[in-house]
C-alpha cells in the first residue's frame, strides 16, 4: 500500500482504525487533533519519502502496537 499523495494524519487515523478491529492499539492515546506521536510520524514521512519500505512501517506497528485487552475503561470509552 502506497500513501504518497495523502496525508500523515488520513494514513495514521486508518491504520489506527484497522489495529482497533483486528483487537489492538497503535497510540497509547487516541488520536485527537493536536496529539503526535514523533516516532510514527518520522515513520509516515520516511515511507512517504521512499527512506523506508510499507514492510518497516508494518514491522514498527508490531512493535508498538498492544493488545486491546490491555486497555482501561476510559481508553475503551
């Protein structure tokens, strides 16, 4: 999957959401507007750039992403 011509935030939130209905999590907190997470961010731009591969990227999400049972009420809500 390619995502040179969009956005860091559109590529994120769709990954986010993708992580969530397989049962994990990518950000420690939800996404909102004003919150960044340099190390994906660096990662978005680096695949956007040809730095890095789509398999890096995926391989970073295993890295960072936890499972939803790990979550609290409040992340839940």
């Amino acid at each position: 999957m390619r995502f040179q011509d969009g956005n860091k935030r559109t590529s994120l939130a769709a990954a986010d959401m993708f992580l969530k209905i397989n049962g994990f999590r990518l950000e420690s907190v939800s996404l909102k507007p004003g919150f960044t997470n340099e190390i994906v961010d660096n990662a978005l731009v680096a695949v956007c750039t040809n730095t890095w591969t789509v398999e890096q990227l995926g391989q970073l999400y295993e890295e960072m992403a936890t499972t939803i049972e790990d979550w609290t009420p409040e992340i839940m809500a």
